[in-house]
C-alpha cells in the first residue's frame, strides 16, 4: 500500500467501526422530533414574521448520524479530514448530501479548531462550509453528559452580538462510542441575508439554574467560495391539480441547488407545499432535498448541489402538491367547547390544555397519515382582537396529530380566529419537467 494511500484506508476503516456502532443505536423518534423543532429558528425584522422555512419530520432521522451504501472517500478528503482530530464523523453527518461531500472534496471547508471549556466540559467548532445561499457549522462536545437529554440553545450573533437574520436547525444526536465524546452541525440558511465577516456562535444549556454557556467567535473567510454561482433559467408554467405553478429559474451554489417556483394569483387554492420533490438526472441519480423557504406565493426548494458533477440533463419530479381552498383557510375555534368553524372537513380538535402561561391545542388530521410535513397556524387573535404568536409545533406523522403552542395564549378570551399556515394533506397528482442544464 502507498504512503498516499494509507491515510484512505485508515479513515475508511474508522468509519466502517463507526458505521458498525450507529447500526446499533436506536432513534428515539419524539426525541428527535423535538430536538429539531428546538433547532428551527425564526428570521425577525421590525415585528416578528411569519416561519418561512420549514424541515420534514422524514429529515429528523437524517440528523441521527446514519450511513448509507459503501463508504469510499477520495484521498483528498480523507487528507483534509486527517487535519480535524475527532472529526472523522464529518464523513457519517453529511453522508445523506453528496452536494456536501463534493464541496469539501474541494477543500472549501474552513477550519476553524477554537474551544470554549467550562467546569471539564468544552464545545470546539471544528470548521464550517459557506456560500452565498448556505452555511453548514460542525462542531463537537466533550464532557457534556448525554446532550439529547439535556437539551441547549444555539444562537448566531454577528459582530455586533445581535442574532443574525437568519433560519437554521440543528439536532441533538447519540454519542460516539465515546459517551463523552459528541458531534453534530448547524443547517444555516440565508434567505434574506449574507454570511456575515465574523460569526459568535452560543450554545446554553436549558436549565433554569446554573446552566453553562459556551461561547465561540470566528471569522468566516468568504474567498473559498467566491463567484461560486450559477443561475440556470427555466421559465416553464405547469398545471397541478388544477393549479398553476411557475417554474422560474435554478440557482446553483457550491453547498446546494435553489429552485424557485411562484404560484399563479388566481388559484382557487393555497399551496402550502409540494411533496417528495426530487431532480434526477440522466444518469439516473436522484439529488434530493428535504428544505424549502416558503414566500407569500411561491415556492424556494434547497437540493443537493451537483457544481461540481453538473449534469447534461435534469428533470424535476414530485408526487402532489398539499393544498387548501382558499375559502377554507380562515377558522374559528371554541377551546372550550371544541366547535371548530371554518376550516378543511378532516381537521379535527382533540383539546386544550393550559402550560404556564402558554395554551397548547392538539388537533388530527385524517388522511395525512406519515405526511412529511405538518399543521401549523397565524393571524391568531381572541374574540377581544388580542393577537398571539406561535410559540411551537410539534406534528406526530404516524399518529397524524399535531400539538400547536400559542405562547401567552392562557390569557385569550373566547374563541380563536386564525389562518392555516400549514397543511399535511396531500392531493395526489404527480409531474415531472425538465431543467435545462448547460453541459
């Protein structure tokens, strides 16, 4: 075996004991569930906006650190990994984004190696990969006795400690065969902003007393992805379900591909979304996505990126399209006495229960069995005009149950006007489309 060659072979088979120790766990789906509603961060301007992205409960287990198929890296990529101690799990958390892997086979992740400790326990952020339209944070944790169940906090501050205007996820994983030992990343989209000069990244623990927080300050360099971007014009129009979408234009970066699509005016329907979305392409490997940004009308999906393996060919396809008359988007609901107005015939409320100061509502919604995405609400206002926000959602796909927190909502007076924001229910009604691509 050549010199070149050994440091392959060495991760390779790291990775194989790695694999070995991941089959092995189970995956607590409610936990998980949980952790990456924790993770979902909301962008705010002057008032507090709407949630515009939204992440799959079928994503929950690609956060679970899981492999798939054989594991083969390139000698540059197992040579760059060999220079970030303990972070061999780079391989297994992107494993499920061959945009990622591709990208840092291009050597355009920084690294970065800062550690805050406190009391023998530390959080190292290891290195980070950014574009224009994507940020991905890998980091570990040393000391810190089982995370997933004592959960913390992130926060992304700028330069000048204020949260960056940005939406991003993380999720709480299982340890290494090192309970000690923790790794995992932040998903950090900018849908309305830029990848800042310098990034503060906070993690707190959630206890009400003595909680430690680590906290790390880094600068980003910008110049490994610089100009890497490319726009591809579509321009096709297609009707779904009577419905008409707008296929405009793809935008390729380094860390994913961004297709845009907009919504025609005149529906009759509100399209709350468009399920199992995937591109293949003519070699019949499928880029898939599993996030979407959500505009007033349209549609902004994030796939995998194929910069640097672009296909001849790409065809878009999905399997239906979830949507609501727009006669029935407005509802009332009675807590009380659980009489529900307005609203589709296969959404049903369960109860109510009061939390502190908080109001949770829990709903099912036939025919959504193992949906990939769940109920949500806004505009809430009491009887008296009072407005409230959505504090959380958590959507249960095999129960098909949703369990929405109004934050303050103990206080409300009578019944509820609100506006669906989220639906799960599928209409059914496959299509596919070309995508021009440029060889």
């Amino acid at each position: 075996m050549s010199d070149e060659m050994k440091p392959v072979e060495d991760l390779e088979e790291r990775l194989h004991r790695r694999r070995l120790e991941y089959d092995a766990m189970s995956v607590n789906e409610t936990a998980t569930q949980q952790a990456v509603q924790a993770g979902i961060r909301k962008v705010t301007r002057q008032r507090k906006s709407r949630l515009r992205w939204m992440m799959s409960s079928v994503s929950a287990a690609a956060i679970i650190l899981i492999f798939t198929g054989c594991i083969r890296v390139s000698p540059a990529f197992a040579s760059f990994v060999e220079q970030l101690p303990g972070m061999d799990g780079i391989v297994s958390l992107i494993r499920q984004d061959k945009g990622l892997m591709m990208a840092i086979d291009q050597s355009l992740l920084q690294k970065v190696g800062i550690t805050d400790e406190h009391n023998g326990t530390s959080v190292t952020i290891e290195g980070v990969i950014t574009d224009e339209s994507r940020m991905v944070i890998f980091y570990t944790m040393k000391g810190i006795q089982s995370p997933d169940n004592h959960m913390y906090d992130i926060k992304l501050l700028d330069k000048n400690d204020e949260d960056l205007p940005v939406v991003f996820s993380y999720g709480y994983t299982n340890p290494t065969s090192d309970e000690d030992f923790h790794e995992n990343m932040i998903n950090v989209s900018f849908t309305e902003s830029r990848p800042p000069q310098e990034l503060t990244v906070v993690f707190k623990e959630q206890k009400e007393t003595d909680a430690n927080e680590w906290r790390i300050t880094f600068p980003v360099d910008h110049s490994l992805t610089k100009s890497m971007k490319r726009v591809i014009p579509v321009n096709q129009t297609l009707v779904v379900d009577g419905q008409q979408i707008n296929v405009n234009q793809a935008t390729l970066y380094p860390t994913r591909l961004v297709l845009d699509m907009t919504y025609d005016p005149k529906n009759t329907k509100k399209i709350f979304g468009i399920d199992d979305l995937q591109l293949v392409d003519e070699q019949g490997r499928i880029w898939t996505t599993n996030e979407a940004s959500l505009p007033e009308n349209g549609m902004s999906v994030f796939f995998e990126s194929m910069y640097f393996s672009t296909p001849k060919k790409l065809t878009l396809h999905a399997s239906g399209i979830r949507a609501v008359d727009k006669d029935k988007l407005h509802l009332q609901i009675d807590p009380k006495s659980g009489e529900i107005e307005g609203g589709p015939e296969n959404l049903k409320f369960l109860k109510k229960e009061i939390k502190g100061k908080d109001m949770i509502l829990h709903f099912s919604v036939t025919d959504s069995e193992n949906a990939n995405s769940g109920l949500s609400f806004t505009d809430i206002k009491d009887s008296e005009g009072k407005a409230f926000e959505v504090k959380g959602v958590s959507w249960h796909p095999s129960e098909a149950e949703a369990s929405i927190t109004i934050e303050n909502g103990a206080s409300a007076q009578g019944a509820l006007d609100m506006e669906l924001f989220s639906y799960p229910v599928l209409s059914p009604s496959p299509f596919s489309v070309d995508i021009p691509v440029n060889p």
